[in-house]
C-alpha cells in the first residue's frame, strides 16, 4: 500500500478568501477589546498632561490589532 500523506498537491489548501475573512473577525474581536483600554488612556494621558496626545484612541486600538492578530495567525 502507498502513502500519500507527503504527496505534494494531495494535502488541501486552505481557501484564501476564507482564511482573509477569519482574519478580519479576529481582527474586528481584538479592534473591539482594545478599543476601551485605548480610551482611557489616551483620557488620563490627556488629563495629566493637560494636552491631547498625538494618537487618538482609535489609531491606537487599530495599531493593537494590527500587531496582536497577526502573531495569532503566525502561532
């Protein structure tokens, strides 16, 4: 009997457009968490400072999820 399970072109890819739309979940999920966190302290860096800090708390919640879901996918 044969063993096909190294055979190249046997083992099943993968879909691109559906591992792209879990990607964006996991990305919309972690967005969504961090996005709190990134209000209150860019609110008391604002406060204590008495200015308004350079990145908004959306820029930085997106900046969150732009490092934590990739390291997600690479695991």
């Amino acid at each position: 009997m044969t063993d096909m399970t190294n055979t190249p072109g046997v083992a099943r890819k993968r879909s691109t457009s559906a591992a792209t739309r879990e990607y964006y979940v996991y990305f919309a999920v972690i967005f969504l968490a961090t996005l709190p966190l990134a209000f209150l302290t860019w609110t008391l860096t604002a406060l204590r400072q008495l200015a308004l800090p350079s990145k908004g708390p959306v820029k930085s919640a997106w900046s969150q999820a732009q490092i934590i879901t990739p390291r997600i996918f690479s695991a």
